[in-house]
C-alpha cells in the first residue's frame, strides 16, 4: 500500500466538483448542531468564490460577512474564526468598527486560526494551527504564531515535506475510505516512524 516515492509534485484534487462534495457530510451534520452554512453566509454578502472548503465549527462574522473576502481552493479548519468587527469602540463612541477581511486564492488557515479585523491573507498563503492574523500575511507564506510571522514560503515547506516523503511511510487513501486493517497497518508505521503521509 506505500506507494512509490517521487520527486515530482503529487496530484492535487483540485476540481471544484470534488471539493465541494467533499463538504456535504460537514454541511449536513452542521445543520443539525446548528451551524452557519457557507451557502447561509454568502446570503449574508460572504464573498466566497467556489470551491472553498470549511471546516466544522467555523465561525464567519455573521453580521458582517459582507466585509469578508475568501478566494477560491482556500481552506479553512475546524474552529477558525474570522471577524471583520470590532465592537469594544462602540461604548465610548457609539460606533462598531468594520474592517473588511481578505483571504486569497489556495490559502490554508489551520485550526484553531483567529482572523481578526482587516486581515489582509495573500494568495497561497498557508497559516499554522492558532495562529492569531492581523495586518497582512504576504501571498506565498508560511506564518504562524500570535499575531502570525511569516516563517518561510510555501515552497520551501513543499520542499521539506517532498524530502520527508522520501523518508517516511506514504498511503495513497484517503482517510474517510481506510479498513480495520490499513487503519491497524497506519498504526504500526506511525509507532514506528512517528509520522506518515497519507493522501
């Protein structure tokens, strides 16, 4: 089941059919707890241009989401929250400050991610679990932290991963579609190894 290993990039799924499928269990299952749907939020004015992949529990100003910009192939993991106002001005003012909130084509933002105010993510921009974002992420970066640093591109992180492709066990399944028997087979290679890569 560990597939060759190859210098060359490996496949991406990237048609928007199969991104958008993939949704339909989190959507559906979201309903039920309740949760706020993509489709729900661009009636809202999300401006989110297909396909773009949420995560559960993913919170979208809801009042707001006219101010909030999200690029297509951009994905976003369980428990992000993204906010384009802040209210604590409205006590002494009488005024909420809207700031609007761009996030690029084929972002990822990890779980956990807070995008606060004016956030300006670029594209192939990828983010790291907790981070706090606010100003701008530059297209192409890794950044991670609270508030969120670039640490390196994109490509030198592909790089890396490429490498340790080479060196650790590889699966070409997919999560959701594996037996007793390769989840008990994953289990010994990740005892072994202490990471593997599946597909």
């Amino acid at each position: 089941m560990t597939a060759n290993a190859s210098t060359d990039s490996p496949p991406l799924n990237l048609d928007p059919r199969g991104v958008e499928a993939s949704n339909l269990r989190a959507r559906l299952l979201g309903r039920l707890r309740g949760e706020r749907s993509l489709a729900r939020m661009r009636r809202r004015g999300l401006r989110a241009e297909p396909p773009v992949r949420i995560g559960l529990r993913v919170f979208i100003d809801a009042e707001y989401a006219w101010a909030v910009e999200i690029g297509a192939f951009t994905i976003i993991a369980n428990d992000v929250r993204i906010i384009a106002h802040d209210a604590a001005v409205k006590r002494i003012t009488g005024y909420t400050e809207v700031r609007p909130v761009t996030i690029g084509k084929r972002c990822y933002l990890g779980a956990g991610t807070l995008v606060l105010p004016g956030a300006v993510i670029g594209d192939d921009a990828i983010i790291g679990a907790g981070a706090l974002v606010r100003g701008e992420i530059p297209a192409g970066r890794v950044a991670v932290g609270a508030p969120a640093r670039p640490i390196g591109t994109v490509e030198e992180l592909r790089q890396r991963h490429l490498a340790d492709l080479e060196r650790y066990p590889r699966f070409d399944r997919w999560p959701g579609d594996l037996s007793p028997d390769e989840i008990a087979q994953m289990q010994r290679a990740l005892a072994e190894s202490g990471r593997a890569y599946l597909y």
